[in-house]
C-alpha cells in the first residue's frame, strides 16, 4: 500500500470516528431538551424555552428543534448511523400516515454510506412500493409524444394523483391545526394562518 493511500484510510477512520462522537453528542443533547420541553422545566430561570435556548444554552432554535424531533423518532444507534441531516429527509419523506413500517424498511433496504446522498434512494423505494408522490409541473413545454392516446393516459394518472395527494394533504393540515391550536407560539400562528388560506384555497 503506497503512501498517500495508508494516510488516505488513517483520515477517513479518523473523520467516521468524530462523526459517531458528534452524533452521540448531538443526541445527547436533543434527549436532555427533550426533557426540559416536556417538564417545562426552562420556567425554572426563564419565561420562554426560546430564551432559554438563546441565553443559557446558546444553540439556535432549528438546531434545538431538530433534535428534539429526531429523538422522539429514532434510536441512537439510527442517529449515529444516519447523522441528523439525513434522519430530517427520513421523517418527511415518511410521516405517520405513511407506516412505521415502511419507515423501518426503508432504512433496512437504504445505504448510510458516508456522502451517498439519501434523496435518489427515498423517490426509488417510494417507486418501488407504489408510495404517492407530489407531482410538481414546473410549466415547461415539453415534446409532444407521437403517441397522444399514451400521452393522455399519463395525463390522467397524474391528474388523479394530484387529486390524491390534495386529499391528503388536506387531512395532513387539519390534523396539524387540532394539535396547534393551544399553542401561542408566534412562529406556529404564522403557519396556522398560511394553513387557514391553503384549506381555503383547496375545500
């Protein structure tokens, strides 16, 4: 083995080995503000967890959050396999209405492999096991197809899959509103108000 390929390896080890310790931290911490959310135990020194996090903790609201989210979700063993970012897709890419389940297929099937990048992987399986996907029509003018009986069957599908997801999206929404409602969080008003002209725009 030549010289810069033994050193390659050394850093690579070196860069997975910081990577588990970062994670392990990182849950860590999302686990201990997990705790402090639940017991509301920031009112102990402060009037809002927001300024708990900014005066004694120092870390940023979305990091905070993130981590309380993926804890509630995954195991240490799945954070320090995944790393944070990657968990983030996960969730979203399968949320309740999806199946624990398939979440848990998901990432059996999926590579973790260090900069393998996770969405290609998410719209493959979603492929495969006939998951709905949101389909986005960014109005460019396409190619017509020699064949238009073909085209107009695609059209079709898609049409009733947009009608699908809007469904969905729907209850999605209304589900989201019921567990806001008690909260007064400026942030959580603004989507509630966003929500409230989408179910407007969509009923």
């Amino acid at each position: 083995m030549d010289e810069r390929r033994e050193r390659y390896n050394i850093l690579v080890s070196n860069i997975l080995q910081n990577k588990a310790k970062v994670g392990q931290g990182l849950w860590e911490i999302g686990l201990a503000l997990k705790e402090i959310t639940e017991r509301e135990l920031w009112c102990l020194e402060f009037d809002s967890f927001d300024e708990f996090l900014e005066k004694k903790i120092e870390i940023s609201k979305r990091t905070a959050y993130r981590c309380i989210e993926v804890v509630s979700e995954f195991t240490l063993k799945d954070f320090c396999k995944w790393g944070l970012y990657k968990l983030e897709l996960i969730n979203r890419a399968f949320p309740q209405e999806t199946g624990v389940e398939t979440k848990k297929e998901f990432m059996e099937e999926a590579s973790a492999e260090f900069g393998k990048p996770i969405e290609p992987q998410i719209q493959d399986f979603k492929l495969e096991k006939g998951i709905e996907q949101i389909i986005r029509f960014k109005g460019q003018v396409g190619i017509p197809t020699k064949n238009t009986e073909e085209n107009e069957l695609k059209l079709i599908r898609q049409a009733q899959q947009i009608l699908q997801f809007k469904e969905g999206l729907i209850e999605s929404i209304h589900n989201w509103l019921k567990v806001a409602k008690t909260s007064n969080n400026i942030e959580i008003e603004a989507f509630k108000e966003q929500f409230d002209k989408i179910l407007k725009g969509l009923e």
